[in-house]
C-alpha cells in the first residue's frame, strides 16, 4: 500500500511535463515519483528535472517517459537517518524515496528535516539564567556552594512547600544519599517502582542494599498498590521488611499516593519519593515531590527545568537536610584541619550550576503550561487513531506532561512499536519506548518482582507497547506537525 502523502507525488510515465509541472507546484515536495503500472518506483523527478526540459525547448506535452533512464536513489525500510544523509551526500540530492520490498515508494525523506533533529526532550532557557550565572563570575563565586547554592535551595523548597533542601549534582547522588539518610545499610531490603529510568535503582545497590521490584498499575503508570501489599506480605513472612520503598512519579504525574502511602505507614517503612520527573505535578492539589520522608528531584538535561545537570534532596526534616549537606561535601568534620569520622561523598551542587537553577525555577510553572500544551495537541490531533491509547491522567492527578506517551492499543504491539519508532528515527525524530522495567534489565537479573496481578505484568506490556514522544517546552509548532504527520502515517501503514 502506497500512504496517501506520498500518493500524491506519484505520477505514471505517461504524464506530460505540463501536468508533471502542475502538480509539482501542487504539492510542493520539490520531487515527483515516476512509477510504473505495479505502483513500483522507476526514477524521480526534481523541479530541476522539469526546468531543464523546458530549457530544452521539449514541447510541454512530452510525456515524463522520455526522462525514463535514471535509476532512482532509494533507501531500504531498514534504512536509518544518517545512512540516508550519506546517501544524500554522496548523490549531491536533497530527496531520498523509501521503497518497500517490491520497490512501491513508501516513504519520502528530505534533507531539510534531516539538518532540523527534533528531540525528545531539550533544555530550554528564560531570561534570567545568564544573569545568575554572570553574577556568579564576577564575584568569583564559580567554586561550589555559594549564594546561589543557597538562593536555589530555598527558593526551590518555597516553590514546592516543603521545609528543606539541599542541592547535588545529580538526582542519583540525592536517592543515593536520600536511602543512606533513611538508614539503609548493606544487607537491608529496600523496594523500588519496576517502571523508571534506572538512576532510581541503582543507588541500593551502592548502598550494599538489595532491591525488589514493585509493578505499576494501569491506572497511572506508577507502583501498584496492589502489588506492593503483596510483596509487604512476603517481605513479612520472609523476615526481609524493607527499610524503605522508593516510589517513583513517571513522565510528569505523581503516583497514587493515598493508596500508597497508608500501605507503607501500616507496615511502618520510610518513603522515599522519587519526583526526578515530576517537578511541578500535583496530586489532589499537593505539589509532587512532598509526600516522601525524603524526596529527589533531577535537573538532568531532559528533564522539565535543568541546569545541565543536577539534583535536589528535599525533606521537612531540618536535620536530615543538614546531614546530606554534609554527606556530599566529604563529611568533613567542623574542624580547621581537615577532620573526618565517617564515608562522605563529592556531591554537591556548584554555585555556577545553581544560578542557571534559580532562573530555570522562574519558568517552571510556564514550562508546565508549555509541556500540557504539547501533550493536549497530540491528543487532539492524533485523536482519529483509536489504536493509539494516551497515558491516563486520572481525577485528582496534575501532570506536567513531562513526556506524551501513548500505548498502541493492538495485537502484535510490540513489532508495530518498533516499526513506529524507526519510521520516525529515520526523519531524524527522536522518539523512545517507554521505560525498559527494572525486572527485565540484566544489571538486575534474578531480583525479586511482584507483578500488577499475578498473570498481568504491567511495566512489561507498557515497556513491549508504549512511545514516549517528543515532548519539549521549546518543541515549535512547525515541529510538532512534523511529529503528528510521520506518526500518522506510520500507524496508519500498520
Ligand atoms: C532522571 C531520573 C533520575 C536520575 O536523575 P539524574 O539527575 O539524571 O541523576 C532518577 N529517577 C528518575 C525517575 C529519573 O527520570
């Protein structure tokens, strides 16, 4: 089946250049597709083609068949976007046609989206980061800690009404020191969401820790009330309570904390909140990232404010706040020496890095506005595919939309998912499978899981049919069109 989009360049060889030129200027594509009778491609014509014809005085009703030898430069369905360029390159042509196993032209590349990579997540800047960060030059403050260190930890923790935070490098660093804060020695149990990126994770391991994985349920995609009830039951009987679960609140929307939380407390086990992507969600009118004894946010280059990298460990805790302070500075000891008494660790936060912090957290709600923005245009755009199912965002639940994900709702998901996603690669569109769970990655073979249900793992079916797309507060308009027009097409080719 040729897509419609590409339909309407193709011409048969017996089209003259007359009306080879009109359409041409129709479309505008810049390229006509000569196919034969099968609908297979016999070569392609750019406007320059036709201007050189006319240049040489052929008669306007000359069909396109005296143009006929020409082999086509063509691209496999396997092809991707930077053996396309190649292509492009080593041709001196701005065009590349896909063709199918029959040689039907499927696809249609361009240079010109090809030099314009959409992304799924970029920085984006305000007005106020280069001054933050001027002044943190010219007085010399480009050590860590300094006042911006201290402006954006206060000011972060205002934003979000929690009572304290204390600035790092890294949101793995702040998990890392949230689980050593929480008591985690080497030996103890703690549980973690099975769906997240693995920055959420690995911090037991350093901890000497062993992990068990709690599944997402399918109402939003975070930890399964359901599932960790079960694995506090067997944590019970096994003699192995966690020390402390790690709940993670994905692609902007908080997990269902009311179910989640009394849970925990019945079983007398601290939460540490992990908010790495839901900085500016709320729940039931609380900001995300304030229901832990300690919470972590990122500020990682994707993530919805950054400062290129960095992190924020949050607690009303005055003095667990304090000892991560110290924890990331080397423990040093109040002393003029250099005194220590116990394992610290290089954590903290620059000064420069943390001025670019404070004019990023000026924007945050605008970015918020900017994220559910994009979000909503896909669904309503998108909203003719009924295979393609968006992530719940149920009552009570404010998401930032971090990232728009959708699961293809079909038999067969997973191979159609992976023909979506290279469909996209190759118009240099930066789309990505859901989270790979926890359960399923080697680093973590073996670990102990508890599904959803016991016969509906639902991190697994999310990971084998869920898309996460571009999805950036700078994400133009222009762009996103070009995301909704390759996604259509390519789930309408299923
Ligand atoms: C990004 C992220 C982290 C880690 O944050 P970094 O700042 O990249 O170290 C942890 N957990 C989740 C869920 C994340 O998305």
């Amino acid at each position: 089946m040729i897509p419609a989009e590409i339909q309407s360049i193709c011409v048969l060889p017996t089209v003259t250049l007359r009306e080879a030129l009109l359409r041409m200027d129709q479309t505008a594509r810049g390229i006509l597709l000569i196919v034969r009778s099968d609908t297979s491609l016999a070569r392609t014509v750019t406007d320059g083609d036709l201007r050189r014809a006319i240049l040489d005085h052929l008669p306007t009703d000359t069909p396109l068949s005296v143009l006929l030898e020409q082999a086509p430069i063509t691209a496999g369905d396997e092809a991707d976007a930077s053996a396309v360029l190649a292509l492009m390159n080593l041709h001196q042509i701005d065009h590349v046609p896909v063709v199918n196993m029959a040689g039907q032209p499927v696809d249609l590349i361009t240079r010109r989206e090809l030099s314009q990579r959409i992304w799924l997540s970029s920085p984006h800047l305000g007005a106020e980061e280069a001054a933050f960060v001027d002044d943190a030059f010219k007085t010399n403050w480009i050590a860590p800690l300094g006042p911006h260190v201290d402006g954006f930890e206060r000011e972060l923790a205002v934003h979000v009404s929690m009572g304290h935070a204390a600035a790092l490098n890294s949101g793995t660093a702040a998990i890392h020191l949230g689980l050593i804060l929480q008591g985690v020695v080497p030996g103890d149990t703690v549980f973690c969401s099975s769906l997240t990126f693995v920055g959420s994770a690995t911090p037991i391991l350093y901890c000497g820790a062993r992990p068990v994985f709690i599944d997402a349920e399918p109402q939003t995609w975070n930890m399964s009330p359901t599932a960790l009830e079960r694995a506090l039951e067997w944590a019970r009987r096994e003699g192995r309570m966690p020390r402390c679960v790690i709940i993670v609140n994905l692609y902007g929307q908080s997990a269902d904390m009311d179910a989640l939380l009394p849970i925990c407390q019945r079983y007398g086990v601290g939460v540490l909140e992990d908010a790495a992507e839901s900085l500016g969600a709320s729940y039931k009118n609380k900001n995300s990232g304030t229901f832990g004894h300690v919470a972590v946010y990122s500020f990682n280059g994707n993530k919805i404010i950054t400062t290129s990298g960095g992190g924020m460990l949050l607690s009303n805790d005055g003095d667990l706040v304090a000892r991560a302070r110290k924890l990331s500075t080397q423990a040093r000891e109040p002393a003029r020496h250099y005194e220590h008494t116990e394992v610290g660790f290089n954590y903290r936060m620059s000064n420069v890095l943390a001025g670019i912090g404070r004019g990023q957290l000026k924007v945050l709600p605008q970015r918020v506005e900017q994220r559910r923005a994009v979000f909503k245009r896909y669904q309503s755009e998108l909203a003719d595919l009924p295979q393609v199912k968006w992530m719940p965002e149920p009552p009570g639940f404010r998401s930032t939309r971090w990232l728009s994900c959708f699961t293809l709702d079909m038999p067969d998901a997973p191979a159609l998912c992976d023909r979506i996603l290279k469909t996209l690669e190759r118009h240099q569109i930066e789309a990505r499978p859901v989270w790979k769970p926890m359960q399923m990655q080697p680093v973590f073979a073996g670990t102990p899981y508890f599904s959803h249900l016991a016969d509906h793992d639902v991190s697994a079916r999310l990971f084998s049919s869920g898309i996460c797309l571009p999805s950036g507060s700078n994400l133009s308009e222009d762009q996103q069109s070009r995301v909704i027009e390759h996604l259509c097409h390519a789930v309408k080719m299923l």
